[in-house]
C-alpha cells in the first residue's frame, strides 16, 4: 500500500525549515517507509518520522540526513527514513527540516509512505572464516635470522619467524588493516609497517616483542611501500593522489611531503638514500628524486616515462637504481649519471648484494634462480636451482649460517628456500606460518547445492553446507572476482588478465588440473565480475587493465570451443551485469575503467547483444522514474520468472520488458551515491518463495517483485547469495572473512 501526502504545516525555527506532512494510518509492529522525490540544489535537509497514538502524542521518532551532493541537481532522487510502528501507534506523519538557504531551493516535492513486507527471519549463523590463506604482501628480514610479514586477513596478521628455527616466535592481529604492502626495518632495528585502509604506522620492538600504534600519516590511508634510512627516517608513498610522507624515528613526528604528481594517483615503490629519496609514480610512469637536504625535486629518466604504467620497486645498491616497471621489467639505472646499463626481468624483489661477492645480486623469474652481476653487467641462472614456485617473491636476503652466508626467500604464499652460492647446495624451508581468513571476494551458490567462494587477494573455497565442512580450499588460487556454472562447470572469473578457471566437481579435485587455468581472455582485460550462460555459451563481462578505459564481452561457445573476445561493446565502459534469454544477452556497464583510469562517460548504459549474429543490437539509457538518470552503474541483471529483465541501479531496482525494452516498473529502495565499489555489481537473486533478495545500496534487503514492498535485513552487506531452501549466505561488509548464514522462515506479503 502505498499514499501520498500532503503539507499540512511550515514551520521557522531557528534560521530552519520545517514542512510536516498530515498523518497518515499505521498499524503497531508493521514496517514502513516514509520518503520523498525532492530536488535541492545546496544545503542539508533532515526527514524525521514521528509515530502518534490515538490521542495525538507522539510515541517515537525516528530520523535521517541527507546532503545536497548525494542528490541530483537536476533530475531529483527519493529519500527516505525507515521504521517499525511501535506499541499503540495509529497514524505517523513526515518532516522534513532544512535551513532556508536549503529550503528555497527545494522543488517537486512529493511525501508518500509505504507499508513494507513482512518476513520472519531466524538468527543469522556465523559459520566461521571459510577462505585461509597465508598469503602475504611485503615481508622483510634482518641480520639476527628474524623474518617479518603480515598474513593477509580480516584483520591482517603480523608474524615473525625464527629463520634458524623455522618457528614463528610472535604473532600479533592488527585490527584495521587487511593488507600490509608496506614495511621496512628502520635505523633502530625495529620493524616498520602500514596498511592500505586506515592510514596507521606501526612499529614492532623486537626486543621487547611488542606492537605500537604510533599515528596516523599525514598523507593518505592506502600505503604501498615504506623505505628506510640511516639517519633515522621512515618515508612513504601513497594512493589516491601520489603523495609522500616522512615520519622521524627520533622525535616520533610525521611531514608529509606532498603530491608526487598532479595528474596520477600511484606512488607504489619507494627508495631513499642518505641524500634522495626515489618516488615511483603510476598511472603515468615515473621516477621522482626528491634531495633530502635542500628539497629540490626532479626526474630519473626512465626508458617508458611518460607512458602508462606504474613503478612499483626500487632498490640502490652500490650507486645502481633498481626500478621495476610493472610485474617484471627492470631498468638497471646509475644513480650519478642516470646511464641505462640493463634491462632485467623478474617478480618484485632483487636481494642486498652477497656479502661473500658483493658484485652478485639475486632475483628469481619463473621457477628459476638468477644473479646480476654488476661488474659484468650480466645476468646468470643458477643451473642446479630450477623447481621453485613461480609465486612472486617477497623477500629475499642474507643469513650468515656457520661462517657462510646463505640466501633466503619467502614468497608471497610464505613458501621458503635457502640457497648456499659458495657450494650451490639448495633446500626448501619449513616455516611455522599461520594461516588466516581473508575477505571473502565471491560467493555463489552451485547447482550442487555447494557455496563457492572466492578470497581477498588469493584462496578458493568450496562449502558443503548440508555436512557444514569445508570440502575443498587452495590458498593460492587467483582473486575470483566472479562465479559462474554452465552443464556442470564451475567458472571462475580471476584478477589478473582476466585468467578464467574451469572445475569440474564430478572429477577428483587437483588445483592446477582440477580446477585447470582454462583460458586467459587478455585484450587489456583484468577483473571478470559477471559470468552467465545459456544454450552451450559462456559470457564474461570485464573490467579493463590499469588506465584503461573499455570492458569487454568474452563469449566461449562450448559447442565449437571457441572463444571471441568484444572489447568496446559500449565505448569506454566496462560491464558489470550480465543475464541470457532466447538467444539475447542483456548487459550492464560501468562508466568506470581500470583502476587509475578517468571515465569519459558521465552515465552507464544497457545494452543488447545478438548471439547468433555476433553484434551489439542496442544500447539505451533506461528511463527509471524517480531514480538518478545519470547511473554510474547498472548491474547485476538476472531473468525473473515474469520473463522481465531485472536489473539494479545502486538503490534502484527495475523490471524492463526483454521484448520492447520499457522499463515496466522501478521502485527507488534506497538514495543513490555509487560511493562504494566502482566494480562489484549489486547481486540480485531470485529465491524459491518467489521474493528477490539483493544487495542494493549494499544493503542485504528482500524485494516482492509484485508490489516492489522491500524490507532491510542486514546493513553493510557487499555480497550475497540464496539457495534452494531460501537460506542467505552472505559476508559482512567490504571485507569479512566470517561466512554468515540466515534462514528465510517465512514472509508475508502487504496487501
């Protein structure tokens, strides 16, 4: 049921505003929502809605703010305050408060309410970390055999390792942080690291073998390298906006150094000497040198400054600059003159020179051991060391074991090797790393009944929920972005170049055959969100690579084995939603690109493409009534059992008739920001009781598809799915670990 309403009162209060609807009939313990479609330009308003029993005195309140840049200018968008009629509520009624400045330039305004739907919902369970991991981002190690990292978890988990041992010695949570790319050993032999969300430096004492917290940098929250110095100087660079940041060991103070670049938003590696400090820059690659002692600035040529890319390390040896660019290229660099003296290529990290030759340095490339030496100027392969994992390295460095110092190395799946250059003798090593629970990063339910779910940065997990047990986990398989079934697969969409896994759960289960890597769909493609299929046909929607703008539309035909790849299907936009019928798949983009990328479009778009013939057939703007005209995205899609293309703009649900491609009905759930991630689609499920359970607004919410009445279930929820017996699985949040379960006891629609 739903009424509009009428102002029946103004009120000036204060410099404010206040408009009062007249009171409309409720009933005690139902829920409604109260809302209105409003325009205004500058300025706050705050919607309160006020129960009153028969008497006419108020017996709740509930209320909200809404800022002018969360609504349209233009078009105008629905705002709304939520609530559950209390004990002897009969009518309630709307206010809305704005200052004047705000209230002269509120237009069409229109108060409703609506009754919402009913559903009885058992506790939700928590079912515990289901994705572990030991992957780690960064770790260092120093002369007294002591390892350092972080596991990537929620929270990360910091972790130190007795390397003539093998034992972890310490192991601390570090609440706040998922992921620590940062981390250096400072002046002081203390361990130095920081995180990629909450902007925090920390230091562990490894005397007394404890953490603090030691504040906040004055530059950004995300910190992707920490370099140190000798004279006592931690530095750091940032993202969003390329900055650098000094933090001194002595006096406990921070200086933030400023923006690196105007334009890009990388500043991913970082060096520093006793007079320079090497800025590596992206999205635009560059090296910025910064002279400690006057500040001056100015610019190590690199071979590819100035193109696309990101510098992502850089190390000083022996006045040699180590620069990588990208995954694996490597300019050898003088620092004096700036002379290009060697291009190598290997993954994220060279070691310290051999403290028994210090013209040799070591890396690894593939599954092979390599050394540079410096005086020849040439690269070596270790010809006896040729079986390690093509995992990237974290760390590699020195330990001096019975007069002889040996190399170790860790990598990014805490996988450990010990390397004697004097006698060639090679070993792996057996470390006591703790696993932890990464975020979950997708989940869907199979047509095996099972959860499967990806993790946050690695790790696959499949869930029998029926024995409750884990029956299958890998800590090392790619970041699944998004899954997918077709006749009795399972398809997963993985970060990066778009790397397509294939299982089969009718076979034995053996990561690397089963699941095998099935195809890599690369043409500048990174991140598969969407996955659906039909008539013996696969379809993925991408997001491009780093800077790039332009998704595409990659289509296996299992019939033919046969792949084809459409980039561009809609100019410069990425897709994000994907549904199949009768031949037809109905996309949603994203005005988004790559992560560094500008977008050029200022709204996303449907589009229709023809299976059979090979082509886009259309590409419109759907016309919702009272939503943001302008989406940034739209997506996820799914076929409801009405024939309706079903679709979600953010808050905005909406219904569009596969035939004629009007939208049939819409219903604004909830304001529209696009505020969280420029990627995920909003999941939309059809369930067996005939309801659609979303995440719109990012919210678990259920909607009747008939009356489009919704009700709130959880707040923060990011990812869903719902099986057969109308159970919810879902993570809560951007980056929870934890699977949660509710059931769906039953639901009673609003007349």
């Amino acid at each position: 049921m739903s009424e509009s309403l009428h102002i029946v009162s103004v009120d000036f209060i204060d410099g404010e505003v206040t408009l009062t609807s007249e009171q409309a009939k409720v009933s005690a313990h139902e829920l409604y929502r109260l809302g209105a479609d409003l325009v205004m330009e500058s300025g706050s308003v705050e919607l309160e809605m006020n129960y009153f029993d028969e008497e006419g005195t108020t017996v709740e309140s509930a209320s909200t703010p809404f800022r002018s840049a969360n609504i349209d200018a233009r078009e105008g968008m629905g705002v709304y305050v939520y609530g559950r009629a209390p004990e002897n509520a009969v009518t309630a009624s709307l206010s809305i408060t704005a200052g004047v400045a705000a209230a002269a330039n509120l237009r069409n305004l229109n108060i409703r309410w609506e009754s919402q739907l009913q559903l009885d919902t058992e506790d939700k369970q928590d079912l515990g970390d289901m994705v572990l991991s030991t992957i780690t981002s960064n770790a260092v190690q120093n002369e007294y055999g002591e390892l350092f990292f972080a596991t990537n978890g929620d929270p990360a988990l910091f972790q130190v390792i007795d390397l003539y041992t093998g034992e972890r010695i310490f192991d601390e949570r570090i609440p706040g942080i998922d992921t620590a790319w940062g981390i250096a050993i400072g002046s002081d032999e203390n361990v130095y690291f920081s995180g990629t969300s909450n902007r925090m430096l920390y230091r562990y004492d490894r005397v007394e073998q404890r953490i603090e917290n030691l504040g906040t940098n004055p530059s950004e929250p995300w910190v992707w390298d920490l370099a140190a110095t000798e004279d006592g100087k931690i530095y750091g660079g940032t993202m969003t906006s390329a900055m650098v940041f000094e933090y001194d060991i002595a006096s406990g103070t921070f200086t933030n150094l400023g923006r690196m670049s105007e334009t890009d938003q990388y500043v991913r590696g970082i060096g520093a000497t006793d007079r320079y400090i090497y800025a590596g820059i992206g999205m635009t690659a560059g090296v910025v040198r910064i002279d400690r002692e006057t500040g001056d600035r100015d610019e190590v040529p690199i071979p590819n400054a100035g193109q696309e890319g990101i510098i992502a390390n850089i190390e000083v040896y022996a006045g040699k600059l180590f620069i990588r660019s990208g995954c694996c290229t490597v300019f050898v660099i003088d620092e004096q003159t700036h002379e290009l003296l060697q291009t190598l290529r290997y993954r994220n990290e060279i070691s310290p020179p051999n403290p028994n030759n210090e013209r040799d340095l070591y890396y690894t490339r593939g599954t092979r051991l390599y050394y540079y030496n410096m005086e020849e100027n040439k690269e070596h392969a270790v010809s006896n060391v040729s079986n390690l994992s093509d995992a990237d390295m974290r760390s590699l460095g020195w330990l001096k074991k019975e007069d002889e110092y040996v190399l170790i190395g860790l990598n990014r799946l805490a996988e450990a090797f010990e390397y004697k250059p004097g006698s060639g003798e090679f070993q792996f090593l057996t470390i006591d790393a703790a696993p932890t629970g990464v975020p979950i990063h997708s989940i869907e339910i199979g047509f095996d009944g099972n959860v499967y779910m990806g993790g946050y940065h690695r790790g696959m997990t499949i869930y029998d929920p029926v024995a409750e047990e884990i029956l299958h986990s890998v800590e090392n398989m790619q970041q699944s972005e998004g899954i997918g079934f077709m006749n009795g697969n399972v398809y997963f969409g993985t970060y990066g170049q778009a790397r397509i896994y294939r299982y089969n759960p009718s076979e034995p289960f053996e990561f690397g055959t089963n699941p095998e890597m099935f195809k890599a769909i690369g043409e500048a493609q990174d991140r598969p969100f969407t996955l659906t299929s039909g008539d013996d046909h696969l379809f993925v929607g991408t997001i491009p690579d780093y800077g790039q703008l332009g998704g595409a539309l990659s289509i296996y035909d299992e019939t033919n084995d046969r792949w084809d790849v459409h980039r561009h299907v809609v100019q410069n936009q990425s897709i994000v939603g994907l549904a199949y019928l009768n031949g037809k798949v109905y996309g949603g983009t994203s005005i988004w690109g790559g992560d560094g990328s500008v977008p050029t479009e200022d709204h996303a778009k449907l589009f229709v493409w023809d299976v059979e013939k090979g082509e886009v057939e259309t590409v419109l703007t759907p016309n919702v009534s009272g939503s943001d005209m302008r989406p940034k995205m739209i997506g996820e899609l799914a076929v409801g059992p009405d024939g309706f293309i079903w679709g979600l703009m953010d808050g905005t649900v909406f219904a569009m008739n596969p035939d004629t491609l009007e939208i049939v009905k819409s219903r604004v759930i909830y304001s529209s920001n696009f505020s969280a991630s420029k990627w995920r689609p909003f999941h939309l499920r059809f369930a067996p009781d005939g309801l659609i359970y979303t995440t719109a607004g990012r919210k678990l919410t259920v909607i009747d598809p008939e009356t489009l009445h919704h009700r709130l279930i959880e707040n923060d929820v990011h990812l869903m799915t719902v099986n057969e017996h109308n159970e919810l699985y879902f993570a809560s949040g951007f980056t929870g670990a934890n699977l949660l379960r509710k059931r769906v006891i039953n639901h009673r629609p609003t007349v």
